[in-house]
C-alpha cells in the first residue's frame, strides 16, 4: 500500500531521489511502496511495475529464491539485513548490487524496511581476476619448486654415482661433498614445497633432516643423532637464515664424518638445537671422535669446508665457536631468533 504523500513524504521523496544510490521503501505487507529515481533509471521500467513484488522481476533467476529468503527471514524479525545479487539493467545485462535494508519505525510502530542498493559489479569482477591471478600464482609456484626439487634431486644422485665410480679418492671425497652440499639444498626445497609457506622455514625439521641425509651420504663409521632441546614451538626462520644454517651445519657433519673417526673407526655426531635463557638459539654439534688438531682452527680454517662453516654462519646473523671437551670436538653456533 503507497503511503500518502503528504509534506514530510514530499520532502523524503525529493531527498531520496538525489542521493547516489538506489533507494527503496516497503510496507508491513512486505510489498515495495516506493523506488528513487536512481532505481527507476538502472531498471529502466515505470514505477508502477516496479511496487509490490514487482521488482523481483528484474532478480536473476538463480539468486531470486535466495533473496526471497533472507528479506522474509529478516522481515519476519525486524532484524537488519544485507545481501548481494545480480538485478537486470535496463539494457538487459545483470549486475551485482549489494543490498542493505533495515526496518524503520512510524509513531513508535514497526512500519516496514528501507534499504539502499550499490552496484558492486566491478568490484566482484576485480576480485575475480585477483583469486585467479592468485591461483595461477600459486600452481606456478607450485610446479617451480616441484622442478627446482626434482632437479636438485637429480644432480644429487648423478654425483654420488659419479663418487662411486671415481678412482681417484680425492676425486671420490670432493664428489661425495658436492652431492652433500646439492642435498642440503634439495631438503630445504622439498620442506617448502610441502608445507605452508614459501617465506619461513620450520628450523628444527630441516636439521633434523639434514642429520637423517648425512648419515646416508657419508660413508664411514659415524652415526648421527639430533636433539630439539627448544621451548615455546617450532622456530621459523627466513628462507635465507635457514639455508645458511643448513649448510654450515651439513660442513660440519662432513668435517666429523671425515676427520673425526680415521680409519673406520666407530663414533657418533650429535646435533642438539637450544633456545638459551636470553632467547638466542644455539645449535651444538658434538662428536666423540678424536678430537680438533688446533684450538684455533676456526680462526685459521685451512679446508673449504670449515671456510664455508664459518662464512655461512656470519651470513646468518651468528657466530661459530669451538667448545672445550674432554671428549672429540664440540661447536656451537649461536644466532638471534
């Protein structure tokens, strides 16, 4: 039922119809008494067809019996409301409006719903083309690392055949260190392709990965063992702190594997990862082998592989040290989290 058109309605009417949105007005019958001229413009169809359901007209078909829905429901307890749905234009083509309507009260009576329409076409088409950049994104980055993966995988394996095959034991150990080196990668990059992010690295799994590969890759009689002694969680690392980590850490278990038990002789490298009272992480590496030929051997590293340990670790952030031990040797490195 049309409400009377007295001042107040005049004065409502004109304002209504400037605004810049589209406007409409329902009665206790739930039916539509009034449309602005915005509405009237974008559906392009008289104010007559329009009230009552007639409106509705205009809804797409797959969203009527959904909108139909929602305004009873809400109408039925004076709550507000806010929906989105395709509404044909005057020229044919559907567009998304988002629909906000709230019930109004007359003389302290609930007298029916108000409720404005944006057009939100543009916006769900942008967001749209933004969810399937994101997904083509993703299984791009997906199938990279899955190659990046498999090929570090590959080069692994084509140089510990080559190890195996090689005469020359200089040849055999520089090989073998290679493949060690490529795996460490390989592992980091299997870890991030697997879990849930591309930015940060759980630290404690890749070193316990790292430890797991080593004994794989290096001959010998040393077994290998790691330790999580850190509280409060995994510790995430950046991407680059933790490869960083990771080879100086897989240098160090070479050095124990090759230096620390000369001729075949039995022994165990441990790796335990701290989390020190001041919140800096250490990660002590500890053999029972026969021990460092200098005190001063990080200072004056002689081999690539302690070079490399001790460049790495500055690039972390840390600093490596060697410990007294009664017992093999014993290095701690230790970085801020």
């Amino acid at each position: 039922m049309a409400a009377a058109v007295d001042g107040g309605e005049s004065d409502f009417r004109m304002l209504a119809d400037g605004a810049p949105v589209m406007i409409w007005r329902s009665d206790l019958d739930m039916g539509c008494d009034y449309f602005n001229a915005p509405w009237l413009a974008f559906t392009g169809r008289p104010l007559d067809l329009e009230l009552g359901f007639g409106w509705a007209e205009g809804v797409h078909p797959d969203d009527h019996a959904r909108c139909v829905e929602i305004y009873t429901r809400a109408f039925q307890a004076r709550e507000s409301f806010s929906m989105d749905y395709r509404l044909r234009r005057h020229d044919g083509e559907y567009r998304w409006l988002r629909d906000n309507g709230r019930p109004f009260d007359r003389n302290g009576a609930f007298a029916g719903y108000f409720g404005s329409c944006i057009d939100i076409t543009d916006m769900i088409v942008a967001l749209s083309e933004t969810e399937r950049l994101a997904t083509e994104k993703a299984a791009l980055t997906r199938e990279l690392h899955h190659r990046v993966r498999n090929n570090l995988q590959m080069i692994t394996s084509l140089l510990v055949m080559q190890a195996d095959a090689a005469a020359d034991p200089v040849a055999r150990t520089a090989l073998r260190d290679a493949a060690q080196r490529v795996q460490a990668m390989a592992l980091i990059q299997a870890m991030l392709h697997e879990g849930d992010s591309f930015a940060a690295v759980n630290l404690s799994a890749y070193l316990r990965a790292l430890v797991e590969a080593a004994g794989a890759l290096q001959p010998g009689g040393a077994s290998f063992d790691y330790t999580d002694a850190s509280v409060g969680g995994p510790v995430r690392l950046t991407l680059d702190r933790s490869l960083s980590i990771g080879l100086a850490l897989n240098e160090a278990l070479m050095n124990s594997a090759r230096h620390a038990f000369p001729d075949g002789r039995k022994g165990r490298v441990s790796v335990r990862l701290e989390a020190e009272a001041d919140g800096t992480l250490a990660i002590r590496v500890t053999d029972d082998g026969v021990g460092l030929p200098t005190p001063d051997l990080l200072h004056r590293p002689r081999t690539l592989g302690l070079r490399l340990l001790t460049r790495l670790i500055r690039q972390s952030g840390g600093n490596v040290e060697a410990l007294p031990s009664d017992v093999g040797a014993a290095l701690r490195f230790r970085m801020q989290t």
